[in-house]
C-alpha cells in the first residue's frame, strides 16, 4: 500500500486535478511512470503541505515521466491529445489543458550514456536528465482528491534541490528561477517537517551548527541529497558547488540567488555561507560512507 504524506483534497485548484487526473489515467493505461517536478511540485509540498508560502506563484505544471524511447514518449503526447483536453504547443515539451501549461519531461532508458536527451527530429534541443531517475525513486505521494481519488507523485524537497542545482548550471544564465527555489528550499527544510530530526537522530549536527537551526537544516538537505545520489549525481552536485564556492569563483549562483529575491548584496557572505554549509552536508555523508 502506498504510503500518502498528505491528503491535499480540496486545496488544490481544479483546473490543476483535472488535468492530472486525465493525465495519470491515459499514462497508466499505457504503464508509463511518472511524478510532478518543479515549482508546482515545491508549492504542494511547502504551501500546501507546510504553510510555507513561496515568492513566486506558479500555474504550470511539470512532468518527468519514465520512458524507453521516443515512441513511447510519443504515443503519450498523442494519447494525451487524442483526449480532447491536450493542445499541441510551439514547445515540444509543452502541452496545454484550458489555461495550464504542462511541461512533458522524459527521463530512464531514453537518454544517452551521459545522462541527457536531444528532442528529435532536429536533435539540437539538448537537456541533461541527471538525478530525476533519483528524484523518481525516492519521491513522496500526496492525494489531490478524494472524490474521486487521485494520489500523484512528487520529487520530494532533497530531489527537486538536486534538479533545481542541476538545472540553474545547464541553462545558466537563463535560469535564475530555479537559484530562487533552491534558496528557498535550502533556507525553509528545517521548517518543512525536519525540526524533530534535528533534535534528535541528527542533534550531533544541530549542536555543530551552535544550534543555529537554519544552517543545521541546509547540512541537514545536504546530506538529504547525497543519500538519493548515485555516484554520477554526487560527482555532478558536488563540482556545481566546489565551482560556485571556492575562492576564485565569480560567485554566480550567489548573485543569481541575491539579485532573483531582491536581497540586498550585503547578503552575499551570508548566502555563501549557506552554499558552504550545503556542500558540507553533501560531502560529509559520502566521507562517511568511505570510510
């Protein structure tokens, strides 16, 4: 039995369950995986399953979905379309339900060795996959409705702060959304539902930290992240970090952090700060593992 971390029934728009629930019965009648990534997937759980309330609102929905090939990925665009509430977009990905927007992203056995799928038939759209195959496994369940029932998958907050990372160096620098979302997560996980770990299984860290509970709770998704990780991911989040933090860096990912919420740039050290405390947390379980 699948285990619902929230029962969100009657909190979410309906335009937003109606798509999904049209889309969860065409993709399980043609056995295709999936779960909700990005900014909706972060306000079900933050919003709606924390009362934390983000900056920036988000109507759009995006997908990952777990597919072998192009033709798979295929038959459910036309699937989808053949429904009568799906519209083709300019975008490839990108489906529309009435006013909602859906990214369709295709992750597992469709990508090449290193991770990464170039949309066909031009091929010159190239997207790195990394950490969703992850994300997908360790992602949590939420019920958007119970009349009739609909449980959807979500990357939990440690997956979406992997694709999150990920996603800000490969499209750098038209992706200062996503510094935004990872600050967020990174300055709200002590808040998201991880206060009694800290003062308990993970105490030794709280009191490393001087029990300052916000730079506990960054270590804390660091260490979150790295143990979803494969290898190839460690390696990825880990050389996005040692690049954004260490001494000679342009500091990119702080300036994109400080400049996308309006922060004053007397906040720089304190945002490096918080990247140095994340990148401690990620490396700190991986030493331990070697050891």
């Amino acid at each position: 039995m699948t285990s619902i971390l929230f029962n969100l029934s009657g909190k979410i728009e309906k335009p937003a369950v109606d798509a999904l629930h049209t889309l969860k019965k065409v993709a399980d009648s043609l056995s295709i995986p999936f779960f909700v990534v990005g900014a909706f997937s972060r306000d079900l759980i933050l919003k709606h399953g924390y009362g934390i309330e983000p900056r920036r609102k988000t109507g759009d929905i995006d997908l990952g979905v777990e597919v072998a090939n192009w033709e798979q990925f295929k038959k459910l665009k036309e699937s989808l379309i053949t429904t009568g509430q799906f519209f083709l977009t300019s975008e490839k990905q990108r489906l529309r339900c009435g006013t909602i927007l859906i990214d369709i992203l295709p992750f597992g056995p469709i990508t090449d060795e290193d991770k990464k799928i170039s949309w066909p038939p031009e091929h010159d759209v190239i997207m790195s996959m990394v950490g969703f195959e992850e994300a997908y496994e360790y992602s949590i369940t939420v019920r958007l409705s119970s009349d009739p029932d609909l449980d959807i998958k979500l990357a939990s907050l440690p997956g979406l702060a992997i694709m999150k990372l990920i996603s800000w160096k490969e499209k750098y620098p038209n992706r200062k959304r996503d510094a935004e979302d990872l600050l967020l997560i990174m300055n709200k996980y002590e808040g998201a539902g991880n206060s009694e770990r800290l003062y308990e299984e993970d105490l030794s860290l709280l009191q490393e930290e001087g029990f300052d509970t916000k730079l506990a709770g960054i270590r804390l998704l660091g260490r979150d992240m790295t143990k979803i990780s494969n290898p190839e991911t460690f390696r990825t989040i880990k050389g996005i970090l040692d690049a954004e933090t260490e001494e000679m860096s342009r500091y990119k990912l702080v300036t994109d952090m400080i400049r996308e919420t309006g922060m004053s740039d007397t906040r720089f050290d304190e945002i490096l700060l918080q990247l140095e405390k994340l990148k401690q947390g990620i490396v700190g379980v991986r030493e331990k593992k070697l050891k």
